[in-house]
C-alpha cells in the first residue's frame, strides 16, 4: 500500500511539473511572437519614415540646391536605417538618422518660402506624425522584450527554458536619447 501512495505521490509530481512545463513553454512562444511582432511595427515605421524622405530631401533641394553635403548626410542615415539588422544596428541608424533630419530642418528654417509651402508642410506633419509611431512602437516593443526576458530570468524558468531554445532579447535604446526625445520641428 504505501508503495502505491509513493507511486502516486510521484506521478502527481510529475503531471504537476509537466502542466508547468507546458504551461511556461506556451507563455514564453506568446511573449516571443508579441516581441517579434512589436519589431515589426517597428520597422514598418522606419521604412514609411525612409520613405518619407526622398520627397522631403526634393521638397528642400528646390530652395537649396547647394546644401549637397545635408542631402547626402540624410540619404546615407536612410541607407543605414533599411540595411540596419536588429535593434543594436537601428539604435546606432537611429542617432545618425536624428542627426541628419536636424540637419535638413535647420537648412530648411533659413528658407522662409520653403516653410511656407505647403507640400513641405505636409510632409514635415507626416513626418512628425511617423517619428510618433516610431516611438510608440519603441515603447510597445521595450515592453515585450522586459516581459519576455523577466520570464526567462525567474526561477526556476532561468534552469530550463535556453534548453528550450529561448533567450533574451536586447531593447531597441538608442544610444544619444536626448537626439530623440523630441521629433524634429521646425520653428516658424
């Protein structure tokens, strides 16, 4: 009789365990899409903020032709920005980006017919617009990526779950924050 109740007693143990295994994998592979997901929202934005800047580099290029050095300073933080591979290479595209986007605007403010006009204005709204969601989805992501890792730390997550093929994942944090803590504007 008492070889049944230990019997027993280790068969509870392991449906207990294996409930929890299963339990932790499937919250884990949901945190895991949640943060694959957030990154894509991320890279939809950046791609919509390149694509924004051909018409806005045009947009400026008619009042100054002659700024050749602010227009290739943005079209290369563009390229960097596309080719950019995970968030440590975005962050890095993301300062040069800030930095180049100041640069066209500052350009842009000793232009007053330039400010005045209207497809200029749009754009620059829709890029205010975009640098929002960037941020937004900035935020969403981080958040992920701190309930994914958090899971992955606790014990006794932390003794089984890299086994499982889960590991940490880095934030997107830029690495000038000040560059972007505000969307670039123009001051009219």
């Amino acid at each position: 009789m008492e070889f049944l109740v230990v019997i027993g007693v280790l068969v509870l143990l392991v449906v207990i365990a294996g409930i929890y295994l299963w339990a932790t994998y499937n919250s884990l592979v949901t945190l895991n899409v949640r943060v694959d997901e957030a990154w894509s929202d991320i890279t939809v934005q950046l791609k919509r903020r390149a694509d924004l800047l051909p018409n806005l580099i045009e947009a400026v290029k008619g009042y100054a032709a002659h700024e050749k050095q602010v227009f290739e300073a943005v079209t290369k933080a563009r390229a960097e920005t596309l080719g950019a591979q995970g968030p440590a290479d975005a962050a890095v595209a993301e300062g040069h980006m800030q930095q180049a986007l100041k640069s066209i605007f500052a350009v842009a403010e000793a232009y007053p017919q330039l400010q005045a006009s209207q497809n200029f204005l749009q754009l620059q709204g829709e890029l205010v617009d975009t640098e929002d969601k960037i941020q937004a989805s900035r935020r969403f992501y981080n958040g992920g990526v701190r309930e994914l890792n958090v899971k992955i730390k606790q014990f006794p997550n932390t003794l089984f779950v890299r086994g499982l093929g889960f590991t940490e994942r880095d934030f997107f944090e830029v690495a000038d924050a000040a560059a972007i803590a505000e969307p670039p504007r123009v001051q009219f």
